[in-house]
C-alpha cells in the first residue's frame, strides 16, 4: 500500500516562513532583554522612615494617600505593597504591549517577506515557464529554439538561465544535425538505387534472357521497391517534423473521398462516411497523411472479411477529426505507444520481411504535430485499432 504523499510547501512559502520565523525570535529575544533591563532598573523594595518616602525611591504618584490614623508600620506595609504592584504592572504591561507590537511586526513582516520572495523568484519563474513550454511542445525538437536571454547581475539564478540556454543550443543544433543527416543520406542513396531499378528492369525484359534471371531480378526489384518506399518516408519524415509555414484550406473529407478513390480492389473493403472537416495546412502532407492510415489498416487486417472504416468531421469545439478503424489482429494497449516509433511493428522490429517501411504512424504523428494537431490510437474490441487525428480547425469564409 503506498503512503499518502504530505504535500510540500513552496519555496516561496519556505522564505516567508524563514524570513518571518527568523524576525520573531529576534523579536522575542529582543523583548526578553528588555525585560531583564528594565526589571533591574525598577527596584524592588520602597524604604519608608515615618509618614515620608526616602527620596532615594521613585515616587509613587498613583498611590492612595496612606491612611490618617494607624501605626507607622501598617503605613510602611501599604508603600511596600504598592511599589510591588507597580513593578508587576510595569513589567505586566511591558510583555502585553510587547507582543502586540511584536505579533503585528511580524504579521506586516512576513507579507513584506511574501512579496519580495516572488519578486526574487520572478526570474526563476521565467526559466521554469520556458522549460514548461518546450516540454509541452507537441513534438521533442520543437520549441528549442526558444532562449531564456535572462538580464541582470551574475547571480545564482542567471547562471543558471545561461546553462540552460547552452543546453537548449546544444540539443537544437543535434536535432537540425541528425535531420539534415537523414534528408542528405536519403537524397545521395535514391541515384544509386533509381540506377539499379533501370538496370534490374532491362534484365527482366531483355530477349533471351533465362527464367532464373527473370525470377532473381523481379526478387530484387520488390527489395529495391521496399528501400525506395523507406527513403521515400525518411524524406516525408523529415519535411513533416518541421513546422508548416505556407498553409491553405483543406477539407479532409476530400482528401478521404480522393485516397479511397485511389485505391485498388481487395479482400478488404474501405468504407468512408464523411463529414466536412476543414482545416488548414500542406494538402500534400494531409493526403500522406490519410494514405498511412488507411493502407495501414488495409494491411494490418484479418485474411476474409477484413474491412477499415474512415470518418471525418468537425467537433462542437471547432477542431476537425479524422478517424481509421480496421479489423485486425489484437493490439495490446501497452503496445500502442511503440507503434508510433519508426521502424517499429506490431510483434515484429526490424524485420526485412515485414510489409511496409515501419514509417507509416511516424508519419502520420509527425504530420499531425506539425499541423498543431496530434494523434490518439486505442484498441477496438475484438482486434485491431481505432486511431483519431485532430487538427485545428478553419472556416472557409474568413
């Protein structure tokens, strides 16, 4: 059984009480002394000879006048008991008016304290919402751009603004490295491999040519096929993890109605019910878009009877959404997370031999996210999976 977590006070709330805590025993022992010193200066005894008070005592200018008739020394006991009561008052209302000033020095005190603890974490305030905003960034490289630039004396909380800001360089300049690498690599690797697929196909139609160069060269065109269909989605990859800057109308329900249209006939029928859901962004990027999805769910399918069903529409909110469910195989919840990785499948990883490139989902996430949408898959009852794309939404008319 885990324990109930105690909450935390803040750091700001931690200051205030140290700053306050701090002020009230210096308070209290500043009241202490000053009852110690002035307990000393009151005496404690009043000498009385006769019917006068020696003039080595203080006065006693509240005190009743001593009764007219009675011995010397009821007169004596009188004086006594009213210097004594004195004392005691003094002293009395020395701690009560003490404490009062005190309680409300401090209560004044530890708001004063308040406000200039937020006003020393403002700037610490500002670190954290620039780490809030990057992590919240719909994709990882997104946001890295941003800079902290804090101004102000070289202290503690400006250092640690300026790391974090190399930080933040440093990790911006990987991101941009590894994309350039990936859209370089894909583009010097498609020569190579268009030359192989020209030569491969004057082998297959070449006269003369035997049955087992035939077989061998057709095996080799489907690997060639396959690589191309990788390059082809590492370059898509990397132009959609960038943010889409030129943007237009489009309605997913047409780009549903085309990609369906533009599919051939199979075991598994594709059944669209749109709706209109405009929204704005690259129409290329959109179609690749629904083309993963929907060929994903035509290849992840049962043998007979298969089928994928595409939806589109706009919520009550404005934002438009395109939804793909398929039959198919059962898909472990846990498992739904990998799926969205690159080069990641369904029970295999990596495999030659799979269908496809292993790019579809990241692509469709990374489209999605840099259209400012994203992407929700959960597993529908009795196989397969349900996966829900929202993007924001656009009218037409403004």
């Amino acid at each position: 059984m885990r324990r109930a977590r105690i909450p935390r006070l803040t750091i700001r709330a931690r200051l205030t009480l140290i700053y306050g805590g701090s002020l009230l025993l210096a308070g209290i022992v500043l009241l202490g002394i000053t009852y110690l010193l002035v307990s000393q200066q009151l005496p404690g005894n009043f000498v009385v000879s006769g019917t006068k008070v020696d003039s080595s005592a203080p006065p006693v200018a509240t005190s009743p006048p001593p009764p007219e008739a009675g011995p010397v020394t009821e007169f004596q006991t009188f004086a006594r008991k009213v210097a004594h009561d004195t004392r005691n008052d003094a002293l009395r209302s020395l701690l009560t008016q003490g404490g009062i000033a005190l309680s409300i020095v401090v209560v004044v005190a530890g708001a004063f304290g308040w406000l200039l603890a937020g006003r020393a974490l403002q700037p610490l305030q500002r670190v954290t919402e620039t780490a809030r905003r990057i992590a919240n960034a719909p994709a990882a490289d997104r946001g890295l751009h941003e800079r902290i630039g804090l101004d102000g004396p070289d202290d503690e909380i400006k250092d640690l603004a300026d790391t974090f800001d190399v930080m933040l360089e440093r990790l911006d300049h990987s991101f941009d490295g590894q994309r350039r690498f990936i859209a370089n690599a894909s583009h010097e690797l498609r020569t190579p491999l268009t030359l192989n697929r020209a030569l491969l196909e004057v082998a297959v139609h070449r006269n003369g040519a035997s049955p087992e160069v035939r077989h061998l060269a057709e095996t080799l065109l489907e690997i060639n096929a396959r690589h191309e269909r990788l390059i082809d989605g590492l370059l898509t990859l990397v132009r959609s993890e960038a943010t889409v800057t030129e943007r237009s109308y489009v309605d997913l329900a047409d780009v549903v109605e085309h990609v369906v249209g533009q599919l051939p006939p199979g075991p598994v029928a594709v059944r669209a019910q749109t709706e209109e859901a405009a929204t704005t962004g690259s129409s290329v990027l959109l179609e690749r878009l629904v083309q993963n999805l929907v060929e994903n769910g035509v290849r992840h399918n049962v043998a007979e009877g298969g089928w994928v069903r595409v939806t589109t529409g706009t919520r009550p909110d404005g934002t438009a959404f395109l939804a793909v469910s398929n039959t198919g195989p059962v898909v472990p919840r846990y498992e739904i997370p990998g799926l969205f990785e690159p080069f990641r499948r369904l029970g295999t990883d990596r495999l030659a031999t799979s269908p496809g490139a292993g790019l579809g989902l990241s692509i469709v996430l990374a489209v999605a996210r840099a259209h400012g949408g994203d992407v929700h898959a959960e597993p529908r009852d009795g196989g397969g999976l349900v996966v829900t794309v929202t993007l924001p939404g656009s009218n037409p008319g403004r």
